[in-house]
C-alpha cells in the first residue's frame, strides 16, 4: 500500500491530463493490497461536479529565480532607507556553481 500511496499522491498532483491522471491511478491499483487503498485509488477515477468539491488549492510553480532570495545593498537601517538610496544601491550578479553574490562597489552592506 506504501507505493500505491505514492501513485495516489501523484494522481492528485496531476492536474493537467485526466489521461495521464488515470494512467497513474491504474498503475496505483496494480500495486494495492487493501481494499481501503483500492476504494481511494477508484475515487478518483470519479469525476466529481463542481459543487461536491469542498475546497480546492492552486499549485504555483515557480522558476528558480522567482524563489532566490533578491539581495541589494543598502547603507544605515532599511526603516531609514529613502527612495533614492534604494534606486543608487548596486546591482548585485551572482556568478559560478555556488551563486556567489558580487558587486561592483567596495565596502557594502548586503541585506537579503
């Protein structure tokens, strides 16, 4: 039951194709031994309206750099940060395996 588990996790996650989603949830009831996970597993090979739904939660899939802390310098406390100083702060690059933060101006303080 532990790898149809996994087939069912990978069925609900599979949002795009129903094809694909049914595909997942036959190789799920191939490999359960309790009629429990059997009985999961056939639900949702139902399609169910709209309004038998109890909630729903949107998956967001973010790119690499859409989750990558954003760092930029600053000088003083950032309560105290004006417009200016935030639009005169330098560019940060990341560069090499690591990302290693570089910067083109000597002694700045760095806030992510």
């Amino acid at each position: 039951d532990c790898l149809a588990y996994k087939y069912w996790r990978d069925a609900v996650e599979e949002t795009r194709s129903p094809e694909k989603r049914a595909e997942i949830v036959n190789k799920g009831l191939e490999r359960a031994t309790s009629e429990k996970a059997r009985e999961t597993l056939e639900d949702l090979l139902v399609e169910k309206d709209e309004s038998e739904v109890k909630g729903k939660i949107s998956i967001v899939e973010l790119d690499e750099d859409e989750f990558e802390s954003c760092l930029f310098s600053v000088c003083g406390g950032f309560r105290d940060l004006t417009t200016k100083e935030l639009k005169d702060a330098s560019v940060t690059n990341r560069s090499g395996p690591f990302g290693i933060l570089t910067s083109k101006k000597e002694g700045e303080r760095w806030v992510s």
